[in-house]
C-alpha cells in the first residue's frame, strides 16, 4: 500500500512541475506575439535543454490542436549562430517561408537555461514513472 502511495506522490509531483514549466515558458508575452503573427498554434513548449561542449540545444513545440509544430536548434556559443537542425513541417503557418528571428531566438535559449534543471527532472521523472507502472 505504501508504494502504491509514494507512487501517486510521485505522479503529483510531476503534474506540478509540468504544471509549472508550462505557465513559466507559455507565458512569456514577447515570444507568444511574435508566433502569433506567423502561426496558429495553441501553446508554446520547451521540451529539452541540452549543453555539449561549445553547443547548446533546444528542443521546443508550438503545438497546435491536432499536431505540435517541433523545432530542435543548436546555438553556437563561440559564434554566436542559431542553427536550425530538425526542419519542422509547418501545419499552420500564415505565411510562406516562415523563419524565426535571432532575438527570439535567443529568448527561447534563455528561458531554456534558466529552467534546464526543470527540464531535466521531468524527463527523468517520466521515464521513472513509466518503468514503475511497468512494473506494477
């Protein structure tokens, strides 16, 4: 019984930090009027953060009602150059040949660090919980 508790404890905790997350990177006003000038979309989410070397990555969505627009870049640190790496198929773009501008960009990247620990627990989490109800 007391498993099947701590487990439920666990569930919650992701919830909030997903919870948290999403309010923390969704509400950021600047990035979200910008998107909503070229795309339609419903939410704005970072799903990872990563540093390697002289090399940061992002993976973020701008996920809309039947599908997510997903953008991974890599963001040289000594250059100071965004690199597009996965080319997403845009399902809801308002105009042709949409390409996102260095500054938001860059917000995106720090809103990234900023909450890179967060980001990280909750993957870690997930895969926890998935291995435990496996299990169960």
């Amino acid at each position: 019984m007391r498993k099947e508790e701590n487990l439920n404890k666990l569930k919650y905790l992701r919830h909030i930090l997903i919870d948290y997350l999403f309010e923390t990177i969704d509400d950021n006003k600047h990035i979200k009027e910008y998107f909503d000038k070229y795309l339609f979309y419903s939410t704005f989410e970072i799903d990872t953060y990563e540093k390697i070397g002289d090399f940061e990555y992002v993976q973020f969505d701008l996920a809309a009602q039947n599908t997510g627009n997903i953008f991974k870049y890599r963001y040289d640190i000594k250059n100071d150059e965004y690199k597009l790496i996965d080319n997403p198929v845009i399902y809801s773009a308002k105009v042709d040949n949409f390409e996102i501008k260095k500054e938001i960009l860059k917000e995106i990247f720090d809103i990234a660090r900023e909450n890179k620990e967060l980001l990280a627990a909750e993957k870690v989490l997930t895969k926890k919980l998935i291995k435990l109800e496996s299990i169960s």
